[in-house]
C-alpha cells in the first residue's frame, strides 16, 4: 500500500499511528497491495472551506473523502468474490482534528480515537460504503466498529 499523509493543521498527530491504521483497514478490506490514496489533516478553515464547496454545508466537519477510482463490480480496489482486485488510486481523505477533539471529549475518548475512527470511516467511504439509507447505514458502522475493533488489538 502505498499511504501519504500530510498535516497541514498545525496540531500534533500521530501521523505514524493514522498511516499504519490505514494500512491495517485496506488489508482488512482486501485492497490489493498496489493502491494508493492519500490522508489530508488540515485546519478548520481550510475544512470549512471544502465543506462548503464540495459538500454545500457551512462550517468545518470531521472528515471528507474523495473518491478517485471507480470501484468496479469484480475489480477495482476491493475485488469480488474471487476475483483479484486491480490496483487503484483510491482517492483521499481529509480529516481535521480540531473538530476530532471536540467530538472525543463529547463522546469520552481520545482524539486518537476519534481520529482512527474517521480515518477508518473516510477509507469506507473511498470504498464505496455509504450510509443514507438505513441498511447501508447497519453495513457501513457494523464493519466500521469491527474494523477499529481488530485494529485496538493490534495497536494494544
């Protein structure tokens, strides 16, 4: 896998850790060795900003992800059945760990939590996992919390 992260924030993160969480999702996602995306960690301005243009909403959010690839049905990043995934440039997601801080202390984590659990669903989202509906919505956060699951055994 080929995982780049830039922080742009001007906080402290524990870019190592959010670089091999990644890792450990797309291998747990089946997501062939060659892809390649990229994680953003930027301020609340610059978040606020992309929010707006890309999503229509005001104000900074959690996280943002851009698809690059299409996921095709039998290939692509994640495969199908069994046949092998094709390498992809998955795409990118952004987080901003100004917002991460301020959901973690609401929620009673960290903010590494609260960030491994965006970076964690961002990748799901360049995947091509949504949850508007509510079935998507039961696939999407029930693979997000197994996933986050085996990395907290892993991280230890």
């Amino acid at each position: 896998m080929s995982i780049e992260i830039n922080n742009e924030s001007g906080i402290q993160v524990d870019e190592e850790s959010i670089v091999r969480l990644a890792a450990h999702v797309l291998g747990e996602m089946g997501v062939n060795p060659l892809a390649e995306m990229s994680i953003m960690v930027i301020d609340e301005n610059a978040m606020a900003e992309l929010h707006e243009k890309w999503m229509g909403e005001p104000g900074p959010t959690d996280v943002l992800a851009f698809p690059m690839d299409e996921l095709r049905p039998g290939g692509g990043a994640r495969g199908d059945g069994d046949a092998p995934a094709d390498p992809a440039l998955l795409g990118d997601v952004v987080l901003c760990p100004q917002v991460a801080a301020r959901q973690a202390a609401d929620a009673g984590h960290s903010t590494r939590d609260e960030l491994e659990l965006l970076c964690t669903h961002g990748i799901l989202h360049l995947l091509g996992y949504d949850h508007a509906e509510p079935e998507e919505h039961k696939e999407m956060f029930g693979l997000q919390a197994r996933l986050l699951e085996s990395w907290q055994e892993v991280r230890g």
